[in-house]
C-alpha cells in the first residue's frame, strides 16, 4: 500500500492533525476545496476554512481517535471512529468515508455523530 493510499491518508490525517495537533498538514493531504456531503446539504471548505475548523473544536477536549474500522480500495477509504477526549470528558462515535485522489482528501461524507459508544 502507497504512502498515498487512501487509508494511509486518512491515518495521516488522524495521527498528524488531530493526534499530535499539526493542523497545517490539511494543506498537504486535503484539497483546496474539500467538499463535505452532510444529510440535506453538501458544503465546500478552502484550507483556512477547514484548519480554522479543526482548530475550533481540537483545544477543547483534544481527541485521540481510536479507528475501530478503516478500509478502503484505490480511491476511498471509509472509517468506523470513536474518539475519546484526552482533556475533557468527551466521548463521540461516528462514520466516514473519504475520497482520495492523488493523495488528497477530496470529500468526505458524514452522518451526525453520536454521544454513545458503539453497541
């Protein structure tokens, strides 16, 4: 598997964005244009929207994501997460698959997340 690859992008994206707090990788593995498809509505986010994004929410509780599923082919990835605050008492579960092309997150389709753990 490719560094490129888009379940090695994603792990990239979990260990060095959020993990370890480098929010300006996002300039790196995402696109300038990373269009995020919610239930009802779809969303294009720049680079700074999507790092002011991530720095918004990532001070308060510092998640540490645990990818109880992460699989993909040549061009997605999808991801079963549950993250767990490191500085706060935050639990949240959800899914996520991601298209990647050229070793950039292009979009990224998301269900609203959950307060509870997986059953």
């Amino acid at each position: 598997m490719s560094a490129t690859s888009p379940v090695n992008v994603i792990r990239r994206y979990l260990d060095e964005v959020y993990h370890a707090g480098r929010t300006e990788v996002v300039r790196e593995i995402t696109a300038d244009g990373l269009v995020r498809h919610d239930p009802g509505s779809t969303r294009t986010l720049d680079h700074d929207a999507q790092i002011a994004r991530i720095e918004a929410d990532l001070p308060q509780w510092r998640p540490r994501f645990t990818a109880d599923v992460l699989a993909g082919d040549d061009e997605h990835a999808v991801l079963v997460w549950t993250a767990r605050g490191r500085t706060a008492d935050r639990l949240l579960t959800g899914i996520e698959v991601f298209r990647v092309r050229e070793g950039r997150i292009t979009d990224v389709w998301n269900t609203p997340y959950s307060t509870m753990p997986w059953g």
